[in-house]
C-alpha cells in the first residue's frame, strides 16, 4: 500500500516536471523566434464593431471635406522597433502619479538605428497640467471644458497647439479648455486625483461651471485591472492606483505594487513568450470587473459634480477604440452621464493610416482634429450644451 502511494506521488511530481520543461522550452523557442514581435498585444479577442449607416452618412458630409485627399502615410502593417524616451531636464513625474511644473523635451529614439521618432516640448503650469495655449490665459470665457484622460489626451508626442484640447480651444466661444490628461491614466487614476484634496490639477479652475469630457481607450481597461501586459510593458506606472469593488463601492487599495507577489507573477507572465504569442492576458473583464469600471466612473462623475459645479459629464469614446465599451456601458447606473460614442468609427481607413504618430501608438494632429469636429458637432446638437 505504501509503495502504491509513494508511486502515486513519484507520478504526479513527473508529470508536473515534465509539463514544467515542456514550457520552459517553448517558451525558449518563442525568444529565440522574434518573428512574432515582442509588442504588447492586449487582444481581448473581439470582433471590429460595424458602422452604422448614419455615421457613414455623417462622414460623407462637407464638414469633413480635408479627409477626401489623404494620401496613405505608412504600412499598418510595419512592425516598428521599440524606442527609448529621454525627458529633460529630468522625469516630469511626481510619486503620487502627477506632473511637476516646468518645461521639459521629450525625445523618443528607435532602440535600433536612434532615429528620432518624434521630439517635443511641454509646458506643465503650477497646477500639474500640460499648457494648452502659448500664453493659458483666455479672457472673458463664461465656463470650463475639462479634458480627462491618458497620453491620447495629455498630446503625448505632439506640440501644444496640435493636442486635442489646443483644437478645442481655438473653436470654443465661451470655454476654457484644461488639458487634465496624464499619460498612462485610466478612471483608477483620474478618481484616486479627485478623491485627494492635496492634489494640485483639481486646483485652478477659475471658470464657476462647465462641461467635462473623459477621453476612453480600451487599454484603460488593463489599466484598472493590472493586467499582466500592462504591467509588464509599462513598468514606469507601476505605482497606479489600485481600486476593488466593496459593496458596489470602489475602495482605493493603496497601488498595485501593494499587491506584492501577485504583481511580480503577473508580469513575469505577461513578461513571457508564451503570453505575446497566444495573446493571453490576465485578469480578463468579466461582469464584476466590468462594474468596477463602470463605478469608477460612477464616480468620476459625482467627485466632478462636487469639486466643479459640473453642468454635464461625458465619456467619449475613442474611434476604433470601443469593442469593450458594449461589455462596461451595461452596468452604468448614473442617468445624467451622457456618451459620444465614436468607437465604430474605422479610424485608421478614414484617415488613410495618419492616425498615428509615425512608426508609435499615440494619435496625430489630424487624428485630434478629426476628433475635435466629431465632438463639437455632437455638443451644438445637445440642447443644453448651447453657444459651445
């Protein structure tokens, strides 16, 4: 009897050795392979969404006569090597996730050849957020227009008067525009801000009310979870916030380095292989993660109500950005958040493949131009959102 289950034992420890080599060596296939790239590839395996017939209608339409023209900029399909980011004089960010007043350069070389991708200059004012005009001092503007969001918001890659608030600000008859972006935020990020009343960016607002827009990405996603992609490729955020679901509440956690060996195991996955060549990630969204995004922005909302004097809270959704938002939308309980949701829109063939800055992810001038009109013609057809 003895020597059966000793048997027994001696079995199960080779087969769990056995599986334990056999991934060992696939995953030193795939790192000897690079075929495959080593870019992070956050596929949640979702179908593209389908354009409405209105919004192909609203495309076709005058206002967006600049698009007709557009010759094709570069190969989708190119995989670009990864570059390296050089800020001076030194890192704009702070330990608690915000940006420290000054100016900087941001320089993005190809870790290959050090050709320079893209080279720009930001200002930060005393309040931690990136200067949307040359001199940030409109005059005579009645109410704010708050943009919240990550680097897609914050212009990452671009000069000042290219961002997606600088083409807001140029339009607007009564708005101020405040580029509230932070590169690498999500609704973790932009709620833990608002819940500290320390914190620099809610200070400023000179305006008595307005209107608030949060830019969505579905990365934003990855970002609220800590998944193992995420936290493997951008390591520099490493102390984002860290919020859990606690009777339909979101309890801040402290960040997810507080999570100790969970993290270290998640990004040694997402760190492998394996995870880039099968697309694996982990945590994946299910319906009790879905709404705790859905009750960050929640309260997001309420946090904007009290802080500001908020008129409207709207969540934008990126274009070619939204295959995630049907899986979140559902479980939003707050009536008078409203939704543009541009996430059907195939950016990338509507722009002719100019969406992006050259060989990186972050979006074009033309991109935020495009955007830009997208918005405001939706806010002028609001009857509440007057005079915009």
């Amino acid at each position: 009897m003895t020597n059966r289950f000793l048997f027994k034992w001696l079995a199960l420890l080779f087969g769990i050795g056995s599986a334990f080599i056999l991934v060992l060596l696939v995953e030193l296939g795939l790192r000897l392979n690079k075929s495959h790239g080593w870019i992070p590839q956050f596929n949640w395996n979702t179908p593209p969404l389908k354009l409405s017939k209105e919004m192909a209608e609203r495309l076709n339409s005058s206002k967006y006569y600049y698009l007709y023209n557009l010759p094709n900029y570069h190969d989708p399909g190119k995989r670009y090597p990864p570059v390296n980011y050089i800020t001076t004089p030194s890192s704009p960010w702070n330990t608690s996730g915000g940006l420290i007043p000054g100016t900087y350069r941001e320089t993005a070389t190809d870790k290959t050849t050090n050709e320079v991708r893209y080279s720009f200059e930001y200002v930060i004012d005393s309040h931690g957020r990136r200067q949307v005009s040359a001199d940030n001092t409109p005059k005579n503007l009645s109410e704010y227009l708050l943009f919240y969001g990550c680097s897609f918001t914050f212009g990452k890659g671009l000069d000042a008067h290219e961002t997606l608030p600088a083409f807001a600000q140029r339009e607007l008859r009564k708005f101020h525009a405040y580029n509230m972006g932070v590169p690498g935020s999500s609704p973790s990020g932009i709620l833990a801000s608002l819940m500290d009343d320390t914190d620099i960016r809610n200070q400023g607002i000179i305006e008595a009310q307005g209107i608030s827009l949060y830019i969505y990405i579905d990365d934003h996603i990855s970002r609220v979870l800590g998944t193992a992609n995420w936290l493997a490729h951008l390591f520099e955020h490493q102390n984002h916030p860290f919020f859990e679901l606690q009777n339909d509440q979101p309890q801040l956690r402290g960040s997810f380095t507080q999570r100790g060996l969970v993290n270290s195991a998640l990004r040694l996955f997402g760190n492998s292989g394996i995870s880039h060549y099968f697309s694996l990630d982990y945590p994946r969204l299910n319906s009790e993660r879905a709404r705790l995004f859905a009750v960050l922005i929640e309260n997001m909302a309420a946090k904007m109500r009290q802080r500001f004097n908020l008129r409207e809270f709207i969540v934008v959704v990126y274009p070619g950005e939204g295959r995630l938002f049907k899986d979140w939308y559902p479980y939003i309980k707050d009536p008078a958040i409203r939704f543009l949701d541009y996430g059907s829109i195939p950016i990338a063939k509507v722009l002719k493949n100019q969406q992006y800055i050259r060989g990186e992810g972050h979006p074009s001038a033309l991109a935020n131009r495009f955007l830009w009109d997208l918005i405001s013609e939706d806010l002028k057809a609001f009857q509440d959102v007057q005079q915009i």
